[in-house]
C-alpha cells in the first residue's frame, strides 16, 4: 500500500502498539508478523522497544486477549508462611570457595574476596 507523497505507509500508534503486541506472542515470527502487515521487521522491532519502554500503549482490545497475564498482587502477610526465614545476604560460589555476605557487605571487601578467591582456585 502506498500512501501520501512519501510512499511510506503512516499507522496510528494504536495500530503499530497492535502490531508489536502480535510478534511477543510465543511462537510468533518477528518476519512473518513483519510480512503479514506490510512492514519490515526493524520496524517491528522498533515498537516492540517502545513498547516496552511505555511509548506505546497496547489498545484494551488486544490487551483483553488471553496473550497477557494479569498481574497480582497479594499483601506481603499472605504471601510468605510465618515459618519462612528471611535471606539478606549474598552467597558467591568462585569454585569450590564459597563466599556468604550480609546485605551490609562492603563492596571494595567482596570485591577482593572475589578477586582473591578466583587467584586461588586458578
């Protein structure tokens, strides 16, 4: 289809958003949905990125097919058992050295923990 001066083809954002939600779909080719509709596939990937970022809004009517997920979210008492023990830290494994820190880590230190445990086990 070749439309106005330019030739180019001009779609609103509504149809570009519909376009970029039809190639997430899993199973979807980027090539094939690219073909489908007339465009080219760094297009598609264009307002896949946009979409993404928010620049594009997925029309309620595609949003409404069962492609999406609806998101949930429960209050923090239901969802975790009061049994449930509470991890902050970080555990590194370099090897076989195994380095645990506490949420409060300094960074220079894990980072020379690190450096040094990969010197030692090289």
């Amino acid at each position: 289809v070749i439309e106005g001066p330019s030739g180019r083809r001009r779609r609103t954002k509504a149809e570009r958003a519909r376009v970029a939600a039809e190639s997430l779909v899993p199973g979807a080719s980027v090539t094939d949905v690219a073909r489908q509709h007339g465009t080219t596939r760094w297009q598609v990937y264009d307002w896949r990125k946009k979409l993404r970022t928010g620049q594009l809004v997925v029309p309620e009517s595609v949003a409404a097919l069962p492609m999406f997920a609806e998101l949930v979210v429960e209050g923090p008492a239901a969802a975790m058992p009061a049994e449930t023990e509470v991890a902050t830290g970080v555990e590194i494994v370099v090897g076989d050295v195994v380095i645990r820190v506490g949420a409060d880590a300094d960074e220079i230190l894990l980072t020379r923990s690190i450096r040094a445990a990969r010197t030692a086990t090289s």
